[in-house]
C-alpha cells in the first residue's frame, strides 16, 4: 500500500515540477518567474524526501536540508538584487 501512494505523489510532485517550469518559461513578470523557480526548489525537495522515504536512508534527507537552505539564500539574494539593485551594500 505504501509503494503504491509513494508512486502516486512521485507523479504528483513531477506534475507540479512541470506546471513550475511552465511557469518560469512563460511568467508574466520576473517576480512571477521568481516565485516558480522558489517553488521548483520546494518540490524539488519534496521529491528528494520523498525518494529517500521509498529507499529507506536517511543521506536524502541531509542533501534535501542542503538544497533548502542553499534555496532560501539564492532566493533572498535574487529579492533583494531586484529591489535595490546591488547585493552587498
């Protein structure tokens, strides 16, 4: 029962990768594209959870905290690259 929704949400997670990455192709606006590549990261993460849950290890889990805090530090250098101009003031 467990393989069969862990195989469900995979589909889930690659769907939503993809509406991500339409997302970032064809959003209206930069913060639009910014918001798709911050979500592209989460369910990036998801999916490296997720793949670490189906193998039964715990390595996943570390390199998804990796990528989280790498995501949130490019994210906020992007933000606030686009409202000032300059990231090091």
């Amino acid at each position: 029962m467990l393989e069969t929704v862990i195989l469900v949400v995979f589909a889930m997670i690659g769907v939503s990768l993809l509406l991500n990455l339409w997302r970032l192709l064809v959003g209206p606006s930069v913060p639009d594209r910014i918001l798709a590549l911050d979500t592209m990261y989460i369910n990036s993460i998801a999916l490296i959870v997720l793949y670490g849950m189906s193998l039964g290890t715990s390595l996943y889990f570390e390199a998804a905290l990796l990528i989280a805090m790498l995501g949130f530090v490019s994210t906020v250098a992007i933000c606030k690259y686009l409202l000032r101009g300059d990231i090091i003031e």
